[in-house]
C-alpha cells in the first residue's frame, strides 16, 4: 500500500512540475505550436504504456506532420509489438498521408510547403542562437562543407536514437515487464529527438 502511494504522489508531484515550470508556461504564453507537440508527445507515452498501438501511430503521425523526427519512435514500439505491427504501420501511413493531402489541397494543389517544413528541418537555414548546442556549430562551419556537416549530424541523431529498442526484457527472470521496457525505449528516443534536433524547442 506504501509504495502504491508512493507511486500515486510521483505522477502528481511530476504532473505539478511540469505545469508549472516556467518553459511550460512561457510556451503556453507565448501560444507557440509546441504546446500541441507537448500535447502529442504525452498521448505517445500514454499509448505505449496502455500497449496501444493505434494510439501511439496516429499521434506520432501528427507530430510528424511538423517534423521527421519523431517518427523515429515507432520503431521500439514496432519491435516491442511486433504482433500488432501492422496494423500500427497502416495507421500512421492512412493518417499521415491524409494530412499531407489535406495540406496539398489547401495550398491550392502545390507541394512547396514541404520545403518550407522538412526542407527546414533537413537544410537547417537558420543559424540564430537557441537552446541547442548545434547552432554555433553551423554558424562555424566553413561553407564548402554545410553538405558534409548537415549530413553528419542528421545521422547522428539517428545512431543514438535507433539503439533504443535494443534494450529488451530477455532475462526470464526479469522484473520488468514488456510495456515497461517499450515505455522507456520510447521515452529515451524521444528525450534524444529533442536534446539533438537541429532545431531543438522545448518538449516533454
């Protein structure tokens, strides 16, 4: 009963953290767009710890709507999952295609917001001091090789965040159980998104 309590006053006392921690207020202030990826990123968790795999694909669709990044989660919650995979794969491939048709649609039949999204992301045009560490080291890069740079660190991001799912409860006598593990895996994948992103803000 003890540690239940205990338990039960972690997640409030984290809920009460997170609420009033001046970087949550400040983005809710200031009405910026991380707010839904805020909002995105806690439904994620919240699918994978109910095992959901519907769930966690349709709001990493979302998210990703803005940003590749965050696909990346799907996949220690694919290998975690492995028997209702497919299912997860044609929900988030059915969700995020409509959403890019919606957007085709409504730019008047043209594909150029993709530059404007992705392209952004990828090109990482601007070099204006944030709360990452990758911005001095594109402002100091020699031009000749923004190619070689930009392709190095986005595949860095990709080598920390894709070990993730290695770790999984394989010891038969392991006390956690396979949510817990697919939780965390998530979770680590999408603190490494956020801590390495080109163009980090600031989220969950």
């Amino acid at each position: 009963k003890l540690k239940m309590k205990l338990n039960e006053k972690t997640g409030y006392y984290s809920l009460l953290i997170f609420l009033f921690n001046p970087y949550s207020i400040a983005i809710c202030a200031s009405k910026s767009t991380q707010c839904t990826t805020n909002l995105l990123y806690a439904v994620i968790l919240y699918g994978v710890s109910m095992n959901n795999v519907v769930i966690v694909s349709l709001a990493t669709a979302l998210a990703s709507y803005s940003s590749l990044f965050p696909v990346m989660v799907l996949v220690p919650v694919f290998l975690h999952h492995k028997n209702k995979a497919l299912a997860g794969i044609l929900t988030f491939g059915v969700s995020f295609s409509v959403l890019h048709y919606a957007s085709y649609l409504v730019s008047g039949g043209s594909w150029s917001y993709i530059q404007s999204v992705y392209g952004f992301v990828l090109t990482v045009p601007d070099y204006t001091p944030n709360i990452g560490a990758a911005w001095y080291f594109f402002s100091e890069m020699f031009s000749h090789f923004t190619v070689l740079f930009l392709s190095v660190y986005q595949l860095n991001l990709l080598l920390y965040s894709l070990p993730c799912p290695s770790s999984s409860p394989t010891l038969p006598h392991s006390s956690y159980s396979l949510s817990s593990w697919s939780l965390l895996s998530s979770n680590r994948t999408l603190v490494l998104v956020t801590m390495l992103s080109p163009l980090p803000c600031y989220t969950l």
